[in-house]
C-alpha cells in the first residue's frame, strides 16, 4: 500500500468548517486505498495571535517558553482534525512533534531537524489509523525540550516525515492553487505553474516566496521527495516540484523563467569608508556570522583611488538589524571605518528560471523593466538561475508588475485565492 503525506496549511484549517471539509479529503484518500499521514499547521492565524500574547506579557519572553506557547496551536488543530476523521467513521490518532519522533537540534524559534524516528506513526498506518501529527515543533536531542521549526515549518515536517516513511509523495495543502509566477495576492494575473524543479523552487523560497518554507524544499531535494503544492479548496491539478522535470521520461521543455519572487522582510547596512585593507571584509563578515546573522546580499565597490576607502552594503532579516549594528559598532576601532547606516524600508525581487542558463538578455530586459518603471535599483545579485535587486519597499510591487509583464508571464484568467489573510 502507498505512503500519502498531506500538509494542511493554517487557512486550510481555520474553523470548524474548514477542519470538516478537510477531514473529508483526507478520509477519501484513505478509502483510494492509501495509508494516510497528516500534518497540520495551527488554525488560521493563531500562531501570529499567541505571538501576540507573549508579546503583551513580555518584552522577551524566554525561547524555550515561547515554543512551548506555539506549539499549542498545531495540538489544536491535530487534535480538531483527528475527532472530525472520526466522525466520518474512520479511526485518526494525533501525535505532537516529539510523539511523531521529529527530533531536533535545541535552537528555540529554528530548530533544525537531526532526526526522525516514526515508529508510532508506522503502527498507527499499519494499524489502519490515518495519522495527524502536529506540523513546526520537535524535541531536542540534547535538553528533551520541545522546539519549533521556525515560521512556516509545518511544511518541513511533512516532507521529513514523508522521507521517513518513504511516502511516494508530499502533498501540501494551501489557499491558492499551487506555485505561481508571482504572489496571486499582490498580482491576480499571475499563472499556476504545473511544474518547477527543486533548484528553481529553492531560490524561489529563500528570496522571499512563502508558499513554501526553504528547509522543506532542501530536505526534498536530499531526499528526492516530489512535492505536490495544490488547493485544499480544488480538485485541481497543483504544481509538481521535482528534482529534474526539464529531463527524462515525461520532459517538458525548461521555460527560460519559472517566476518572480519578492521580499519585503530585509533591512540593508551600509558601512561607509571602509579602508581597502586585506582581512578587512573576512573581520566584519566574521564578527556577524558570530553573531548568528543570516547575511544575504552583498555589495563592495573598488575604493576611490584618492582615499583608499569603499562603502560596503549588505542585507539581512530587519529584526537582525539592531544586533549586527551593535557587532559592528564594536569593531569599529578595530575596521577604522567612518560610519555606519541602516535602512529597513527596502524590497527586494528575484526573478528565478533555470532556462536563464542558457538564454542571454535576460538580465538586460529584467533591468530595463524596471528603468521603463522609474524604480530605482540600490543592489544587484545574480546566481546562475537568477537575478535579483534591492529597490525601495514601496516600489516593490510595482517591479514585480513590470517585471512580470516585460517577460510575458501574464495570464488572461485570474488566480483564485481561496482563503487565508495573507498575515
Ligand atoms: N503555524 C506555524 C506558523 O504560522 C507553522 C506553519 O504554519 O507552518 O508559522
Ligand atoms: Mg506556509
């Protein structure tokens, strides 16, 4: 019999209404003769609500407290789902991260997966039971504490859990129809794609896209995982994302692009006068990475010949900001540099396809897109499949339109978001 995972995102499973109409997808894929896992993510926004909470009681509530606050919101929903599978009239058993055997690292808020042992989800199958299991959380290895998987984690745990139990596939369950050339929120003309591979879906997630959370999508491509990211709402065909789609058997052609993604969650630092000195770059890159930053673009110019000093630019999460100003700050003696400047107001967009390879111009209509827009582009980065630039945050939406446009991705139908507040 074959293995099925379902992820069921928040807005999927945001009331009452939504958990019935749920569980009765996940029954009649067990009556097609599959053997049911299911993970879910907290209802609606109530991840995002508990965050709230903490917040009102607590300027910095303690790491470990905090997981133990989200995670209640994945037991809710794990347990909504399971009685409503039962009232259909078939057996459903719910698990917590730590019953499921997801075991982690001990790094509160973005625990890395190190481990997953599923015995009681395997007797639970083979037992006939359909399985929920509470999506974003795991035990530590180390301090047996419970953990989360950072935001949007549910995703993770479906695809490790499906590895696991070596499911033929991941399916995950959302409020639009699949992955699409843009945000269908911010660009209705936006098309489903029916296929992406591993590689373009990688650089999708980690610039910005949050259909699907980034460590999901590097756990399937380690273990050739094919996912299937569809509607809960539809019967619709999603999108397969899968290791080599543009290859083999059931080849499609590769398009030269695949979408845009854009992201409006990155704060940039400048560090003017830098002295152009060997080591120095290695001194202000070390001392953030020590700081446990996640650094993504960035930019250094030749020093001006009369001076010998650069301005270097890089990005990363706002929320990081204060804490790399302060590293920064403390090495200042050290760099010699003259000042130091943070700006959170800009967006950042990547257009991402592997057909770019092999098609030049790419970039050239990309830039002229945006200069046709009268945005202006503060950073440049590009890797084989993509091309991406900072602009201001509220010009952000309007470089995806042109952008969008300029290289023809614009459907005549509109995409259906069926749910979700987008929060
Ligand atoms: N409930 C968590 C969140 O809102 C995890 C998830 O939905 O994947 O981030
Ligand atoms: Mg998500």
């Amino acid at each position: 019999m074959s293995i099925v995972v379902q992820k069921y995102g928040g807005s999927s499973v945001a009331d009452a209404e939504s958990i019935k109409r749920v569980a009765r997808r996940i029954v009649e894929t067990k009556r097609q003769g599959h053997q049911v896992c299911v993970v879910v993510s907290a209802m609606g926004d109530s991840t995002d609500e508990l965050l709230d909470l903490a917040e009102q009681v607590s300027a910095a509530p303690p790491a470990r407290e905090l997981d133990m606050l989200l995670t209640a919101g994945e037991r809710i929903s794990m347990a909504l789902v399971a009685m409503a599978i039962a009232q259909l009239g078939e057996e459903a058993r719910s698990f917590t991260g730590s019953q499921a055997g997801v075991i982690t690292d001990d790094a509160h808020g973005a625990a890395r997966i190190i481990d997953v042992t599923p015995g009681r989800i395997q007797s639970a199958l083979d037992a006939g039971h359909i399985a929920i299991v509470a999506g974003f959380q795991g035990v530590s290895q180390t301090t047996k504490d419970i953990t989360t998987l950072g935001r949007g984690g549910s995703d993770t745990t479906a695809v490790a859990l499906a590895a696991a139990l070596d499911a033929d596939v991941c399916e995950i369950y959302t409020d639009v129809d699949g992955v699409f050339t843009a945000d269908p929120r911010i660009l209705p003309s936006a098309r489903k794609l029916d296929v992406l591979s591993m590689e373009e879906m990688l650089d999708l997630a980690a610039n910005g896209s949050k259909i699907l959370h980034l460590r999901c999508v590097e756990y399937a491509r380690r273990y050739g995982i094919p996912i299937h990211v569809r509607s809960s709402w539809s019967q619709r065909q999603g999108t397969w994302i899968k290791a080599n789609p543009y290859e083999g058997e059931d080849a499609v052609e590769a398009p030269i692009i695949a979408g845009i993604a854009h992201d409006r969650s990155e704060g940039k630092i400048t560090i003017v006068g830098v002295p152009d000195r060997v080591g120095i770059a290695a001194k202000i890159f070390g001392a953030v990475a020590d700081a446990g930053i996640n650094i993504d673009m960035i930019v250094q110019n030749v020093s001006a010949a009369e001076t010998a000093k650069t301005d270097i630019s890089f990005t990363l999460p706002k929320g990081d900001g204060p804490k790399a100003l302060s590293v920064l700050q403390a090495i200042k003696g050290d760099v010699e540099y003259a000042d130091l400047r943070f700006d959170d107001t800009i967006g950042k967009i990547a257009l991402v396809g592997a057909g770019m390879k092999s098609h030049p111009g790419v970039s050239a209509k990309f830039f002229g897109a945006l200069a046709e827009a009268g945005i202006n582009i503060e950073m440049i980065s590009t890797s084989e499949i993509r091309v991406s630039a900072v602009t201001r945050a509220e010009q952000l939406d309007d470089a995806v339109r042109a952008v969008h446009t300029a290289f023809g991705l614009d459907s005549t139908e509109d995409a259906i978001v069926y749910g979700g507040t987008g929060r």
